[in-house]
C-alpha cells in the first residue's frame, strides 16, 4: 500500500495528513495554544474521592479536575510471568483527599468532561516503552513470529534484571532491531527517568513533570506499522528539525524526508483541504449513489445507510448488500477521519439473508484493522444495528475545528418565526397581568416582526384589544431569529 504522511506547518498550528493510495485516512492537528495532554506527567493533589464512583478528582492545574478511576491506580504485583491477580482495593484504601500523587493523562479533556488519568506511568520511546514501577518485561503482541519474541524477551529481560524500579515493554518497531539499538533505546528512557524522579522529589503540587514530543516528533516516533514512502514538509525551517531528530531517533525514515517548496499549498495539492470540508459535513456520498448521515452527540454517534439513488441492477436484496458493503468500507475511514470515538452505533440498511449480514459485518471488521485505535463489535442485532466502541484519547475533529452555533446552541435546528411570535404573545400577556404600562415595545428579529405585521396581524390585534394597551415592534438586527425582549413603556 502506498502511504505517504504529508506535514503544513504555520506558526500557530501543525497539521498531519496520513494519506493511503492517494486518499486521505487520517489528519492530525496540533495547535500551539492549545496542544494535547495524553503523556503528560503531573504532580497532582487529590480533591476529591468518590466511593460511589470508585474514582477521585484530581487537581492537576488545569480548568477543570481530572479523573481518576480506581482500575487505573497502580499496585504493586511480581515480576515479569508470575504477575498475581491484583486484589481489587475499595478508593477509600487507595487515595486521601490532599494526597499528592503522580499522574498521567490518558484521555484529553473532552467536551465537559475533565482529563483522564492513571498512576500506572509510561514513558515511550521508539523501539520500548518504560513502566514506572514495575519489573515487566513485555513484547508487543503485533510481533508474531515466535524465535523473534523469544529473542526480544532474551534482550529485555537482562536488562530489566539490571536496573531498578522500572520495566520495559517492546513495542513493534524493535521487531529485527539490534540488541545495540534496543539497549541504548532503553538506556536513555532510563536515564529520562532518573532525571524526573529527582524532579518529582522537588515539584510541587499542580505542576507538569514531563511533557510529551510535540506533535511532529510523535507521528515520526510512533509510526510502528507504517511504512510511509515519502514524508513531505512545506517548511525549512521544520524540515531541518525533522532530520536532525530522525538521524538520532528514526534513521531508517532520514532518507524519506522531502522538503517541498511549491507555491501550490501541499494540502491543496493533495486534495486535503477539500477531504477536511467533507469530513465535517453530516452526509457522506458513496460512489454507488447511497450516503452515510453521521450524527456525533456527546452521549453517542450514530451512522444511519441509505441507498439514495442506487436502484441495483438485479433486485433489492442485492441493492441492499452492495450498498452495506461499501458502506461498511466508508465507516472505517470516516472513523478514523474524523476521529469519532466512544459507543458508534452504525444502522445498515435491512437484510434479509444471514450470510449478508455476515459477510458485511466481516467488511466492517477487516477494514477496521488499519485503525491504530482499538475497536470492539457486535454482532448485528434483532434491529437491524450494529454496536461498536472505538478507544478515545483526543478530541474529534468536528470538535477541533467547530463549536456549536450561537444561534441553536448545537441542537441543529431553530423554532420557527411563528413559535417564536406565539411565545412573545404569551410573554406580553404575562407581563400585562403583572405590571401597569403604558404600552409594550417588541424587540425581536426581521423575520419575527415581518410574520407580526403580516399573517400574525389579526391575532396581534385582538391582543392588543384583550389588553386594552398597543404594542409596538422594532427590528434588532443581531437577534438570532429565536431571540426577543418585552420592553414595558
């Protein structure tokens, strides 16, 4: 497959687009003001426990507390296999209000909801990853050949049994690695980690310990599985930076590295700009003619199928399959597009026939194999749906890009100009029982005032003869069309 990762940077913001046979499958945007928080270290203060809950608040100097369930509280357990099952501990046991902790975010901020956190740290690097703590030593499950894991364990494990306080879990990179490069990869995360115990003992509560790589660094280290042919930059000055840290963390991606100088901006060049407009839109064509309509709520995202102006060629059954197939196809890549996470329940268009049903479910799953974010589905259930959950640890897209509109606060819809006058009617009728004026002064928008004066004209004035007072309108052309105020003269 070829994979290209294209990089537009500007001062306040860098974006990354992942592109798969010329198509845009994932897009990441870093804002200077506002970076993401996933792999940070905190020193916190705890501010609260809730048993009921079985997790805690913690107070990490951020806007808002962040959470701390106690599954993600870190307990001490053996090393390496003979790891025990951990005693399920009441909060209560594991954490005090006011107690000073460690903390690392696992999860960004998401709509209202604070950060999520875990005691149990990890520091990554591009061949390991470091476990605070702990004496493990693990292999990514994605290595499979099994003389290569036994390999990798041989190398780990004498490592590990040669420091303190900290375990090493391989990750899929280091898959025919040198054991040099793999322990010089661990020596340095070891070294990190000496340094941040020791500025641990000094911080104090509220404070950042350790920050992740910005969002450049991060693609290029973490890019396990990706075999890009070409990583292109429309920025020197970045592109100086990106081989400077390639040849000492990731040489095998040095020779990968374009700078690109066209005028033509490189998201326009690759059709980005317009996939990012599309993305952000609530219906999505199929090449058949059927669309998706995606609905992302806060609770929820549901993907209804619809065949629109796909009639087949044989019978509707058939119709009906070919349209879920290739649906299945685009829910995938507008999962991972858009970075929809959390519970996705996906309504595919009726089948009749059991293997259908099958062999689309089967799509679905095989085209989310690509997907870096874990996801889990059921089967199709009597409804007709399918249930999913995909792992969220950063804002949606729509999310980064939009929020809700002034004018329906997000609900997506608006009252009408004739709600709008019934419910100024009713007000006028409340504050004429309630106070003695002289006449009442309307201030609402164009629309309301003109159905008023118009089609309303006759209801107007026989509440102006039950109040026996006259009311009089004035255009405010910054009201939304649902605002309006009742001025008492």
């Amino acid at each position: 497959m070829a994979t290209e990762i294209l990089i537009n940077v500007t001062p306040p913001e860098t974006r990354v687009a992942l592109i798969e046979n010329g198509v845009l499958q994932e897009l990441f945007i870093e804002r200077n003001h506002h970076r993401g928080l996933v792999g940070n270290l905190y020193k916190g203060r705890v501010c609260r426990v809730l048993p009921g809950m079985q997790a805690a608040f913690v107070d990490i100097g951020l806007d808002r507390a962040a959470f701390l369930h106690a599954s993600d509280i870190a307990r001490p357990f053996e090393c390496h296999e003979e790891e025990k099952d951990k005693k399920e501990l009441n909060i209560n046991a594991l954490l005090q209000e006011g107690q000073d902790i460690i903390v690392q975010v696992i999860k960004d901020p998401l709509g209202t909801k604070g950060a999520r956190l875990t005691t149990q740290l990890s520091i990554p690097s591009r061949y390991t990853v470091l476990i605070a703590g702990t004496c493990c030593a693990g292999i990514s499950q994605k290595v499979e050949e099994e003389a290569e894991r036994l390999r990798l364990k041989d190398i780990i494990t004498r490592y590990v049994d040669s420091v303190e306080n900290c375990g090493f879990i391989v990750r899929t990179a280091a898959e025919g690695v040198s054991e040099e490069a793999l322990v010089t990869d661990m020596n340095f995360l070891h070294r990190l980690w000496q340094s941040l115990t020791e500025k641990i003992l000094r911080a104090q509560a509220r404070t950042l310990i350790h920050e992740d790589l910005p969002l450049l660094y991060r693609i290029l280290r973490d890019m396990s599985g990706i075999e890009p042919e070409k990583v292109k930059v429309d920025s020197k000055i970045t592109y100086r930076k990106l081989i400077s840290f390639t040849e000492e963390f990731v040489p095998e991606i040095t020779d990968k590295l374009q700078y690109y100088p066209g005028e033509r901006p490189i998201f326009d060049l690759h059709g980005v700009e317009d996939e990012i407009k599309k993305a952000l839109d609530s219906k999505v064509q199929l090449k058949s003619g059927g669309h998706l309509v995606i609905d992302q709520t806060e609770a929820m995202t549901t993907i209804d199928v619809n065949t629109g102006a796909f009639v087949g060629h044989r019978n509707l059954e058939e119709t009906i399959f070919k349209t879920n197939l290739e649906a299945s196809q685009a829910i995938a890549r507008q999962l991972r597009l858009r970075n929809l996470g959390g519970i996705i329940i996906i309504d595919f268009i009726d089948m009749l026939q059991e293997e259908h049903k099958r062999q689309v479910l089967r799509a679905l799953e095989k085209s989310l194999e690509k997907d870096h974010a874990k996801t889990n589905i059921t089967e199709v259930s009597t409804l007709g749906l399918v249930e999913m959950t995909r792992k969220r640890t950063r804002e949606s897209l729509g999310h980064i890009l939009c929020e809700p509109c002034p004018s329906c606060g997000g609900r997506g819809t608006m009252k009408t100009p004739e709600t709008v006058c019934y419910e100024i009617f009713r007000e006028i009728l409340r504050e004429a029982r309630q106070f003695d004026a002289s006449e009442f002064l309307v201030l609402t928008s164009d629309e309301v005032v003109d159905l008023l004066l118009d089609e309303e004209s006759t209801n107007l004035a026989e509440l102006e003869e039950f109040i026996g007072k006259p009311i009089k309108f004035r255009t405010e052309t910054l009201y939304t069309q649902e605002q309006f105020d009742v001025v008492l003269m």
